[in-house]
C-alpha cells in the first residue's frame, strides 16, 4: 500500500507542481527522491556505501532534472510561448529584495524541499486512512456518503466531472477522520528546533544554541488534553469542539510561524484522492489481525 501511496502522490505533486508529464523522467525521480528521504535522517557521512553518500548523489541526479525543466521553461518564454502557471515558473519570476532573480541553488533546494513535503507524509497520511476504513465500516459508510454527495455536486456543476475549491471545501468529515487518524499516529512524529534563548522546561536548563527536539505524540495522547485520548474519535475536530483544544498541543503539521507551509496543498491533496478512491473502488486489508494493530 505505501509503495502504491507514494507513487500516486508523487505523481500528483510532480503534475500540479512542476507540470511534468508521465514518462520515465518523473520514474527516475520517484526513485531518486526515495533515495534522498533516506538521507534526511541519516549519520553525515559523505562516503561511499552510506546511506547519505547515496542520498547526496540522489540529490545530485534531482538537481540535473530540475535545472533542465529550469532551462525549458525558460526557453519557452524567450520564445514567447503561453507562460506556465507551475511552481518552476513562479520561482523563475520571484525577485529578492535588490529586485535581482533567485539564484539557481536557491530555487533547486526550495523545490526540493516543496516534493519531500509534499509527497512523503501525504503517502503515510493516506495509508492511515486507507487502512483505517478497510476495518471500520461506520466511517467508511460515514466518508462514503459525505463524497457521493460531493460527486452529485461535480455532476451539477457541469464542470466536466472536475472537483473544485467548493466540492473540497464539502468534505469536511472526510478531514475530520484524517486529523483524527494525524492525531493518533502522527507522520511526522517530531522535529528539531534551534533555541533562541537560554531557558528553562520542567525544570531543565535550555542554553542559547541548543537544539531541542520536539515530539507531537506527547500533546496528542495526552488525557489531560484529549478526553479518552485511545479512542478514535473524529468528532474532536468539529467546529463547535476545536476551540476547546490548546494552541500548540494537535501539531501534525507543527504550529505558530513556522507551521508547515504545505499544510493546505496536503489537505487538498489528500481530499482529491480519497474522493476518487473511495467513489470508483472497495478494498479490504490482506492480514485482517496486522490491520487491527495499532
């Protein structure tokens, strides 16, 4: 299932962002970022047979990729071509504050960073909840019947069956299971932050400079926040209930000004496949007593 996620969000992202068609090049890339995600959590050893010496040389191969999609985009509006409206071109037309381009390195890493964003936790998102309605058949019926609507919206539309903003918009249930099931198992279960300042946690002394690493699970399983915290319960994120939950204590996507800027993209993009999974096929899990595990 995970390998099928995260060829089907790759795919996606590689479509809505950088406009590039099916074909071996977005094949190479799919297996090539595999390679560099790896590297994310890996020793730094630059040497070759590691882990990192492999993902760096992924990245490498990536860079060559990108740079040339660069050089096209570039070369159709010399041509003067329709502009494309992917993320390659908007970074193409981004200007700091001198009003000077953003330099290469600069719009590489920035893309790479938008594709590991946006592909490896939405892959383990949509696992969750594909593994989570192929066992509970009440928020399968519930979820099922909130996008057979969303589907009847489309057809009235007459937009050619498209979803749009205002069908992802009816999925609100939908969403709610997703934060439930974030909740409960978190994609990201942590991440590290620099201190700015020297202070003090629970009786911990935090000097200026030192990293701290956060981990999400400790807020979200925590009964003093969350009644029954075991439970599954998408109810919790019900408009009239979120106000009752701490800021800073759901943080599948981090929080205050350095929340996750694809929070929004993986929402959508979670909505869009789901709807079209859950509208065109049934599924049921191959280990039942593994899918029950938690």
């Amino acid at each position: 299932m995970v390998g099928l996620m995260k060829k089907i969000t790759f795919k996606v992202t590689c479509s809505l962002l950088f406009g590039l068609p099916e074909g071996q090049e977005k094949d190479a890339l799919l297996e090539d970022f595999a390679i560099a995600t790896k590297g994310l959590w890996a020793i730094p050893l630059n040497i070759p047979g590691t882990i990192f010496y492999k993902a760096m040389q992924a990245r490498g191969r990536i860079s060559k990729i990108l740079i040339n999609l660069m050089q096209n985009r570039r070369g159709e509006e010399d041509k003067n071509t329709s502009q494309k409206d992917d993320i390659i071109s908007v970074f193409l037309h981004l200007r700091d504050e001198a009003g000077e381009p953003l330099q290469v390195d600069e719009i590489i890493d920035n893309l790479i960073t938008l594709v590991v964003a946006s592909h490896d936790t939405t892959t383990i998102l949509l696992g969750l909840i594909l593994r989570h309605l192929s066992t509970d058949a009440k928020t399968f019926g519930e979820v099922l019947e909130e996008q057979k609507e969303v589907a009847k919206a489309v057809k009235a539309s007459g937009d050619e069956g498209r979803l749009t903003w205002s069908e992802i918009q009816m999925m609100k249930h939908t969403w709610r299971v997703a934060q439930e099931l974030m909740r409960l198992t978190p994609p990201v279960f942590g991440n590290f932050k620099c201190a700015s300042r020297d202070t003090t946690f629970d009786g911990f002394h935090i000097p200026k400079g030192w990293k701290v690493f956060w981990v999400s699970y400790a807020t979200h399983m925590d009964h003093n926040l969350f009644e029954d915290p075991n439970k599954f319960d998408p109810s919790r994120f019900e408009s009239s209930k979120k106000s009752s939950i701490p800021p800073y204590t759901y943080i599948p996507f981090g929080a205050g000004p350095r929340i996750c800027p694809g929070l929004e993209f993986a929402r959508v993009e979670v909505l869009l496949i789901i709807h079209h999974f859950i509208t065109n096929y049934t599924w049921t899990p191959i280990h039942q007593e593994r899918a029950h595990k938690t």
